[in-house]
C-alpha cells in the first residue's frame, strides 16, 4: 500500500450547524447530570449503574482527562465545580476549532442559558434556528380562533430577533412520525376548539405539546412555505434523538412525499442525526437537489461507529451536501466531544479513501473543509450576517 500523509483536521474550523444551548448551572452538575448528557435513556438506573460504562462515555472521559490533565469521572466533576465558565467553554472550544454555532433554542425550558450568554460565553458568532412547534404551543396559547392562530404563528416566525435567525426545525418525528399527513385548512380548523381546551389545561409539570394531528401538520407546511420565501432552510429532525419516540416513525424515508411535492421544492431541508438511518438519508440526499444531512447526536452517542456512519453518508450523498452539527447541548462535553469524534472519524476516511485512490490529499482537504464549515456557511449564508 502507498503511503500517503493522514489528513489532520485537528485545527480545521467547524461551525456547528445544529446545537442547543448549555444548562446555567452546567458547571455545578453531579455525575449523573453529566451522564444524562450523553444517553437518550432518562431512569436513575440507567444513570447510576450503566451509563459510565458505555464505549462513548468511557472514551469521552479519558480524552477529557487528557485535556484537563485529571484522571477519573470523579476528578473531573470535583475539578470541573471549581472551575470559570469561561475557562471550561473555551479550553474545549477552543481544542476543536468551533467557529460558530447556529442554536435551536426551541429545547427545555427555564434551565437553558438565554443566546445573547451563549453567545458571550463561547465568544463565537451565534445564529438562531427556530423551532416550529414551540412556537404553534405559544400561538395556540394566546389565540382564540383558529384565523387567530394562524396568523400570530406565522407573526411570530418573523419577529425580529436580537441573534440572527438563519433557520426553522421541526421534531415532527417525536410528535408522532413523520409521514404528513395530506391536510387542508378546514381539517386544521376542525381541530381547533379540542386543541385549545388542551392547551388550557396545560401546566408546569405536564405541558401541551402540539402532537400529530391536522392543525399541527397544516402549520407545519405554512411553515414550510415561510422559509421558501424567506430563503432560510427547515432542519427536520430524523432518527435517534427522544426517549419518547417511535425509531420506526423517525426514518427519513418517510419524508419522500414532501420532497416530491413540486410546492416545496425550492425549500432547503436538512436531516438532522439520521441514525441509525444514515443510509436512508444520504439516499434522499443525493436524490433531491434540496436536501442536506448531517450525522449530529450520533457522533457523541455512537462515536466508535462515526468512521462507518461518516463513510456510509460520503459513500452516496455528494459532500457539498453533508454537513457537521453536533446536537450539543446542556454541557460543553457534548459540542466538543462531538466535534472531536466528526474530525477523527472524517479524517480517517478521507485518508483511507486517498489509499484506496478516490482522490489526492488535496482535494480530501477540501471535502473536508466543506463538510466541517464550508457548506454550513452557504446553505444558511452565514457570511453576511457574522
Ligand atoms: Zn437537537
């Protein structure tokens, strides 16, 4: 075999196309917050006796260990509680190149730090990505008619915004799957008046939440129509990511009517984490000129496997099509671990693929380049806004 030099990435720049910001209080946390952070499963059982030993976990610990220069998930909580915010967000950030975020600020409620801190605490340019049904949730809370409805969510989508918005998301996958169903506005207005007594009752602990249903979907594609005429590109959420969903309703196969429907076809949409179903959607992504991937959340949760997930997306998706987002969110681990998996996983790729003579190290730098930032940079034209 020919000797080629590996391909570093270890100071390319990523931006983060998908993340969520950080708990305020992530520098206090317990081990079993930090653990939480890293499994879809919520039991204490889990948290306590399992979680720690899992392949990601256990890998993600020893390289922070290095980083920090303790050893031990112990040592590492004890020293992590003394230290600034700063001073953890940024020796992180800072190993893995992260040059921007764009934030779904959709996720958890009142333990979230607000963007503007986000912002200031990464030192790094933050764009905003909204989340489509937080934002019928609150419209539906305050409307009561369905015109009424209609009109503060789509008011709502454009308010003006203190941190640029650059894209909407939707988690229709854990809110009851993802095939749409072929909905009208009077079967949207039908579902008003049940819907608003639902909402009415909603409390702290057991919160509405807009599930599948045809006001739900027959908004979802108004809002749709918005980021068409906005230019700005829908994240859609496809495969792992919620305890509470249905794997079998995420697969992004089921998506295929709407990428076929002439109406939406100058909308950008992006498959967010695609796994297990990574196959599936670098399939839709080298079929429709209009659809993105990227491997987020995977890349922390299943990072032995990131070579493999990474290789099955480039193997048939065209690279100028993948994007990089970690899904980080609520500690700092999660953004950077994530990264530091993509950059490891990628760069063996590229270079296995430069031995088995797809390319030169040169044209493998520049896929690289375009899957870590360049594509993100132009899907969401972050350059005039940064
Ligand atoms: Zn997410």
């Amino acid at each position: 075999m020919s000797e080629f030099p590996v391909i570093d990435l270890r100071s390319a720049i990523i931006i983060d196309q998908h993340a969520h910001s950080f708990a305020n209080d992530f520098l206090q946390f317990e081990a079993v917050d930090l653990r939480r952070c890293f499994t879809e499963s919520r039991t204490m059982e889990m948290l306590q006796n399992h979680v720690h030993n899992s392949l990601s976990y256990m890998d993600m610990i020893r390289k922070l260990g290095y980083l920090l220069d303790v050893a031990g998930e112990k040592q590492i909580i004890e020293l992590r509680q003394t230290m600034r915010e700063y001073d953890l967000v940024n020796s992180l950030f800072d190993d893995v190149s992260f040059g921007a975020f764009i934030i779904d600020d959709g996720y958890s409620s009142g333990k979230a730090m607000p963007l503007p801190k986000f912002a200031q605490l990464t030192s790094r340019p933050v764009f905003r990505c909204l989340r489509i049904e937080s934002f019928i949730e609150q419209a539906l809370a305050t409307s009561s008619t369905f015109s009424e409805l209609e009109e503060k969510f789509l008011t709502m989508l454009a308010a003006p915004s203190e941190v640029p918005i650059v894209s909407l998301k939707t988690i229709l996958a854990y809110r009851g799957g993802l095939s749409l169903l072929d909905t009208t506005k009077d079967l949207a207005k039908a579902d008003f008046a049940e819907l608003k007594e639902r909402s009415k009752r909603s409390t702290i602990k057991s919160a509405f939440r807009i599930e599948r249903c045809n006001l739900h979907h027959y908004l979802v594609l108004r809002a749709f129509e918005f980021a068409g005429e906005r230019k700005i590109p829908v994240q859609i959420h496809t495969g792992l990511g919620d305890s509470d969903e249905d794997l079998a309703e995420s697969n992004p196969l089921l998506l295929r009517s709407l990428f076929e429907n002439k109406q939406f076809s100058s909308v950008k949409f992006v498959l967010l984490h695609c796994y297990p179903f990574v196959k599936e959607a670098a399939y839709l992504t080298s079929l429709y000129s209009n659809v993105y991937m990227d491997v987020s959340l995977a890349c922390f949760l299943v990072s032995a496997n990131v070579e493999t997930i990474l290789l099955d997306a480039i193997s048939l998706a065209p690279s100028s099509k993948i994007l990089t987002g970690t899904d980080g969110h609520t500690v700092p681990e999660t953004y950077w671990y994530g990264a530091h998996s993509i950059k490891r996983g990628l760069s063996a790729v590229l270079t296995s693929l430069i031995r088995k003579d797809f390319f030169d190290p040169a044209q493998a730098m520049k896929i690289a380049g375009d899957i870590l930032h360049g594509n993100t940079r132009q899907l969401y034209n972050l350059d005039g806004l940064a």
